[in-house]
C-alpha cells in the first residue's frame, strides 16, 4: 500500500494544481518503494532531487495563485512551503555528504504533503484561485 494515498478531498478543481499535487504524491511514493529497497542506492538521490524539482514547480504555480486572488492565509502559507524548501535542502545537502535517506523521511513528506493539502491548500478558498470576499462583506 502506498505511503502517500491520494484521495479527490484534495481536489482543488484548478486543474494544473490537481496535476501537480497527484504527481507529488507518486513521487513521495516513488521515493519510498527506492528507499525500501535500498536506500544507499543512486536512484534515491534522483528521487530527491525530482521531488525537490517538482516541489518547487508547484510552489511557484500555487503561489501565484494565492497571490492574484490575495488570499488572507498567504504568509502563514508561504511560511509553510519555505520550511519544506529548506528540510528538501537540507536532505539533499545530506544525502550528496554520504547521508542515507531513511524510510522516516518518506513518511514525513507523506504526512507533510497530506496536512498541508487538506487543511492549508484548502482552507479559506485555499489555491482555488478564486478572489475572496472582502472582509465584512
Ligand atoms: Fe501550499
Ligand atoms: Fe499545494
């Protein structure tokens, strides 16, 4: 069973959001079954590196998103997203110094990926790219 299970609450309904958030979680997956069988393999630093690429890719789309539709969370959010920026950082920066991956670390992106979609990507019209309504209206 995968680690990271997608699941349609996740749904967003822009649909270059939903495309990248499903393929995040394939790749966590991904980076799981290379870690599982084993970790001290090249593949796993390519999986890392691939989830940091995609991670990125998704952040500049997302927060592009939030931006233009000045949703009220968006430093709260963008907090978020860096501190994971810098944890993929760090991991890499560890792995390419000998440093295994362990399955911990699949979990943890597992976990971060499903809490932050489900209560920060949607929450108060999340990344759905819709302009919220102003305060009192
Ligand atoms: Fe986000
Ligand atoms: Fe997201």
């Amino acid at each position: 069973m995968p680690i990271a299970s997608w699941n349609s609450r996740f749904l967003t309904g822009i649909e270059i959001i939903d495309i990248q958030h499903e393929a995040l979680f394939e790749t966590v997956n991904t980076l799981a079954d290379a870690v599982k069988v084993n970790n001290a393999s090249p593949r796993v630093g390519g999986y890392l590196e691939m989830l940091a690429t995609q991670t990125q890719e998704h952040f500049t789309t997302e927060e592009r998103f939030l931006t233009e539709s000045r949703n009220r969370q968006l430093r709260s959010h963008l907090e978020e997203h860096r501190a994971l920026n810098t944890k993929l950082q760090e991991l890499q920066t560890r792995h390419n110094h000998g440093g295994l991956v362990s399955a911990d670390v699949a979990l943890f992106f597992a976990e971060w990926f499903a809490h932050h979609l489900a209560e920060v990507d949607m929450a108060n019209g999340g990344s759905n790219g819709k302009p919220e309504p102003a305060p009192g209206a």
